[in-house]
C-alpha cells in the first residue's frame, strides 16, 4: 500500500481522458489523497471499469462519459460534477488524440482540424465551462509532451498540438489568477495504449530509454505524482509554469 499524504481531503477534482493510462493513475492518486475524483472518458465500459477499480481503492468516485470534442458532454460533465459533490476544485485536461503520423505537409485538413479540436480547443471549452464553478485556491492542469519542445518526425503536427499548450498554460494563468492556478505537465514517453506503437517497438524503446539521463520510460505513477504536487497546496506560487517530467530527456533549459 502506498503511503501519500492527504492533500486533497475535501477537495474535488475532474480527470479528463481518466478511464487508462495517465489519466487513470492521475485520478487515483488524486483520490488516494482524500480528493472526490470524477473520471470520463468516451466509452461507457471504460467508465465503468474504472470507477470500479477505484471504488475497490478506497476512493469517493463518480463516472461520467465525455467525448472531450461534445459540447453537450463536457456540460454535463460540469453539471453532475456539482450536482453531486457542490465544487470544483482541481480539473486535469488529458485527452489528446494523434490520428496520423504523416509529415506535416502531407497531412490532411480533417486530420488537422481533429488534432487541434481534440488536443487543444476542447481545454478551452471545458475551462469556459467550468471557469465560474471553480473554487478560490482552485487549480488546472495541462497534460502536454516532451514532443511540444522537439516535434519527432512522426509526431509532428501532434507535437505542435503540444506545443500551443505551453502557449494556453501561459495565457489562462493571467486571465484565471488569482483564484486559479494553471500549470502544465510534460511527459516524455510512457508506455500506455497511446504510445504503444512507439514503446513496444524494440529498437525505438532503447533509443528512448538512451535518451534520457535516468535510463528508463516514465510511469503513469510518474506523472500522477507531478500532477498532484501541480494540483495541490504545495505548489500555491507556482503558476503559469510547465513541467517536464522526462527522466531528463532533453527539453529545454
Ligand atoms: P491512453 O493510456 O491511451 O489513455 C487514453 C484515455 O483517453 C483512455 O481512457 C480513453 O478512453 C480516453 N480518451 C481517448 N480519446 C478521448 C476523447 N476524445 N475524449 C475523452 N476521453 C478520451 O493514453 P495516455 O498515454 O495515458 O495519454 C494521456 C495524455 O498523456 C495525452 O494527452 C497524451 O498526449 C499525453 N502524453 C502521453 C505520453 C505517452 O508516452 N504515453 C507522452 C506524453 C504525453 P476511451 O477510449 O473510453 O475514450
């Protein structure tokens, strides 16, 4: 059994995307810290999967399906959030979606148009959702990439997907402050679904594992823990600020 602190005893906290993978281990983290977690994702069974899991935890937990990119969901996902726990303190956006791994210049319209629908305009909306409902103290959290600072070749246009995250950090930290804070995670490569074609590649997961300086992928623990500190009391002067949870895999200074 781990053994966490309690940092968001009383709090509640939506995860976008929170059925696997990071998100997942960002909702039960949050949970195992005292937080009332509310998880979605697009899939009724997911959803159900994973309140189960967490239930089994210990964790106050309330499963909501939400397509990101539907208006009508990400409303809803708002409204029961209050209906059933009355705040709103932490929201974690985490979806994103990489359709293609064509060159930029060879990537279709639609595809660009999901990518930036589903990897950034859906943040937006979910925040001019749930602006008004958040707490004083209140605090979100992007989930970006290692790929937002070096776009590989074919995780390009995704990557700059990432990168306008960085860009979105900023900007709603000054127009959220100061009830809000609004801070970004960057992970370098984790082995989920999501990354799978990359990580269960042999040959691409030692060049990975090369380069970072601690040798190994990270863990959707990892960037739970970061998310977490981001989220919580212990990060109360820190907005506005990414970080890049990588092992040491070669970012930025
Ligand atoms: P994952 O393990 O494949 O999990 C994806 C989750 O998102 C599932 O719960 C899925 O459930 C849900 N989902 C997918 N599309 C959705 C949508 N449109 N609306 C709502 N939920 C949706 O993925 P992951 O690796 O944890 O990725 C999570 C985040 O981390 C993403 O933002 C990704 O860009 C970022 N990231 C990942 C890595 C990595 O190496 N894994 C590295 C850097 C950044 P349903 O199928 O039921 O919808």
């Amino acid at each position: 059994m781990e053994k966490f602190g309690r940092r968001f005893e009383g709090k509640v906290a939506i995860v976008t995307a929170s059925t696997q993978g990071i998100g997942y281990s960002i909702a039960e983290r949050l949970g195992l810290e005292g937080a009332s977690v509310v998880v979605s994702s697009r899939k009724q069974k997911n959803v159900d999967g994973a309140v189960e899991k967490l239930k089994a935890r210990g964790i106050e937990v309330l499963g909501i399906v939400c397509h990101v990119s539907n208006a009508q969901q990400r409303k809803n996902l708002i409204q029961k959030t209050l209906q059933r726990y009355g705040r709103l303190d932490v929201i974690v956006s985490n979806a994103a979606a990489n359709p293609a791994v064509t060159a930029i210049l060879e990537t279709k319209e639609i595809v660009l148009d999901k990518l930036w629908e589903i990897n950034v305009k859906a943040s937006i909306l979910l925040m001019q959702e749930a602006a008004s409902h958040l707490q004083k103290g209140s605090s979100v959290v992007l989930i970006s990439s290692i790929a937002a600072y070096q776009p590989s070749e074919a995780l390009a246009m995704y990557g700059v997907t990432k990168t306008a995250l960085l860009g979105l950090t900023k900007a709603l930290a000054a127009e959220m402050a100061p009830n809000t804070r609004v801070n970004c995670v960057a992970p370098g490569f984790v082995p989920t679904h999501f990354a799978s074609a990359i990580t269960s590649n042999k040959s691409m997961r030692k060049n990975l594992e090369e380069k970072a300086l601690l040798n190994r992928l990270g863990t959707t623990q990892d960037m739970a823990a970061a998310t977490a500190y981001l989220a919580s009391e212990d990060a109360s002067y820190v907005t506005g600020e990414i970080l890049v949870v990588a092992g040491g895999t070669p970012s930025r200074l």
